[in-house]
C-alpha cells in the first residue's frame, strides 16, 4: 500500500520540470492526482496513467480567483475529496536576474500574481473540502534562496519570502481544523525550464560548491520530501519549512 494511497493531490505548476516529478512520486505512492497548469498537462497525466495510476490534467492560471475555485471544484467531482495541495506553480525560469534597480513594475506585479497571489488563490479554494474532511495537506514550494541573502533576484526571492510567512500563518490559522500546512525550499534545481535557459543554467550548475553534497539537484532529489509531508507521517508537523538543497542554506 503506497503511503498516500486514495489520496487525492492537486499539483499546480505540474505539466513539467520540479512539478511533474512531484505528481509523478504522488501517483505511484497512491495518489490519485490533479495535473494543473496553465499549459497542456496531458502529457504527465498520461505518464501516470502508463505507469498504472491515476490523473487528470486541469488547465488553470492560478492567479485568476475563478480558476482555482474551478480546479477545486473539478478535483472534488473527479474523485470526491481533496486530501492535498503542491502550491508549485511559479514564475522562474523566464526571469533574468538583475540589480532591483531594473526590474520591471510589470515584471514585479507578474511574479506577485502567481507566485503570491496564486498561492493564496489556491489555498483559499482548496481549504472548503478539507475542513469538511477535518484533514488536509497543503505544501508550498518555497526556496532556499530566501534563508541566504543573495543579491539580483528580489523580484522572486521577496515572493518566496512571503510564501514562507504565508506557510506559518496558514499553519495557526488551520490547525484546529487538522489541516497541516508546511514548506519545501529548494536550492537551485536543473529542472526542465533551467535546462532551456542557457544563462540560468550556467549560473546553477557553476554555483554548487556552497553545499555539503557537491552535485547538481534535481527533481527527484525533492519527490521524497513532497510525499513525506502529504502523507500521514507528518500528521503533527505543520507550519515547518524543510530545506533541500544538498546542505547549502543550513536552516
């Protein structure tokens, strides 16, 4: 029996990269899983379904509140409950980074919008059936970049940052209803849309040697984190942000 097995997961930012390694380890652990995305997530649904699971594919903008509502609404139809949520979904890979003395207002705004907004977009949408359940696993994916100080990102890290603070009010605001609510926080990862950006490829995979474990990360080095917090053996752990980034930010 997988450790989340009949569980129902909503992954946002899940039709590649970090995202779908997430869905993927959730399916094969039990999970019957919502690929959402605001591009096409057939293709990871259906890597599921090949592998013997269970997932559908929702395209959702998860900075749009009549979105997430429909998400959550097309997960309880589909299966009857929601057990979790991976607010993943980010503006990253498309970002150059650069003094905050060039950023961009609409870049500014662009990035608040999903990576805040959405967060509490979805959380908003998603806390309904789990208060009806009196159980539920939300995990926000934040970024060890946010416990170093690191200079020519601000525009993500200061989105991070409130996602972490978003993480531990969440936590005291939903503990009475069972709800645990807690963190990842990546290092740099050579997912998917890394990997297609030439430059912020370079810059992670030179930038290493500040961690315990001297390699690259990858997703898979996440999936067990991820599944660790979605399933009943992080029942009395909420409000927590764990760290995974081969030793880098110490946290």
């Amino acid at each position: 029996m997988g450790r989340v097995e009949n569980r129902v997961a909503i992954v946002t930012g899940a039709a590649r990269g970090i995202g779908a390694a997430y869905a993927k380890g959730l399916a094969r652990e039990g999970a019957k899983v919502i690929i959402a995305d605001i591009s096409p997530g057939r293709a990871v649904a259906d890597d599921i379904a090949a592998a013997g699971g269970t997932a559908i594919a929702v395209e959702t903008d998860v900075s749009d509140a009549d979105a997430c509502g429909a998400l959550v609404d097309r997960a309880v139809e589909a299966f009857g409950r929601l057990d979790i949520l991976v607010n993943n979904a980010a503006v990253f890979a498309d970002l150059e980074q650069r003094p905050f003395t060039e950023i961009d207002v609409a870049e500014w705004d662009r990035v608040m919008a999903v990576n805040i907004r959405g967060v509490f977009l979805c959380c908003r949408a998603a806390v309904a059936p789990m208060r009806a359940r009196q159980y539920g696993k939300i995990i926000n994916i934040c970024s060890g970049r946010i416990f170093k100080g690191m200079a020519n990102f601000l525009q993500y890290d200061a989105a991070k940052g409130a996602v972490l603070a978003m993480t531990r009010g969440l936590a005291r605001e939903l503990g009475d209803d069972h709800i645990c609510v807690n963190g990842i926080a990546p290092g740099g990862v050579m997912s998917d849309g890394v990997m297609s950006h030439p430059v912020l490829a370079e810059q992670i995979g030179a930038n290493f040697s500040s961690r315990a474990f001297k390699r690259l990360e990858v997703p898979e080095d996440l999936v067990g984190t991820c599944i660790f917090l979605s399933s009943a053996e992080s029942d009395f752990m909420t409000g927590q942000t764990l760290v995974v980034d081969g030793g880098s930010a110490m946290h």
